[in-house]
C-alpha cells in the first residue's frame, strides 16, 4: 500500500536548501505517482528545463523552444504533511472492520502519525 498518493500534500525533507538554489523545505501538492519506480512529481518542486523541437500545429502555429518542467523526485525525499499541524510527518496505517450491505470486509487505512511538536 502506498504512503504517497496523488493530491497529498508533502514537503521536501532533502537536497540543498533554499537559500543555495535547491527545493528542501518547499510544499506543493502530488502531481503524479510513479509506483514502479518509486518516485512522485510535486506541484513547484524539481523544475528542469527541455528543449522541445520546433513543429506545427493544424492551424499553423510553430511550437518549441525551451521550457520549464517538474521532474519526478525520489518518494523517499519527500514526507506527507500532517493536516492539524501542518508539519511533516510519518505515515502509518490501521486496519478497521467496515461493514457495506451486511457484509464485513477488513481494510487498511492510512493515517498521519504525531509530529514532532505533538510529542
């Protein structure tokens, strides 16, 4: 089960920081999740730039140029924000008993554990 979904929102608990160019401390929300890979795309982390070759549209209209794109980031460099505290936080997960129809099914369910202010 993934700790990381998309729309979370998460801070950057690695790399340089701010004030030498690099992104740690920056929140922003899951983008897209790569699970296979084990990476996400954060919303305003990780921007790198790409060239694009010039082409045309139907209308007629050139594309291309350089443009700036957010790169995918290792999942374990990020950690989920706690909602009440809004610091970051580790992710646990419990299992309840849900009943649906008279039936009882077993599930998992993902919850923020305490922070460090919390303790």
């Amino acid at each position: 089960m993934a700790n990381i979904k998309k729309g979370d929102l998460v801070q950057v608990i690695t790399g340089a920081k701010q004030t030498r160019g690099g992104d740690r401390g920056k929140q922003g929300r899951v983008l897209e999740v790569f699970a296979e890979k084990n990476r996400v795309i954060v919303e305003g982390v990780n921007f790198v730039t790409k060239h694009v070759r010039v082409g045309q549209t139907q209308r007629g209209t050139k594309t291309g140029g350089i443009e700036t794109v957010e790169a995918s980031i290792h999942v374990s460099n990020v950690a989920l924000i706690d909602p009440k505290t809004k610091t970051p936080t580790r992710v646990g997960f419990r299992e309840e008993v849900v009943e649906k129809n008279g039936v009882k099914k077993t599930v998992r369910i993902r919850y923020a554990k305490k922070s460090g202010e919390d303790l």
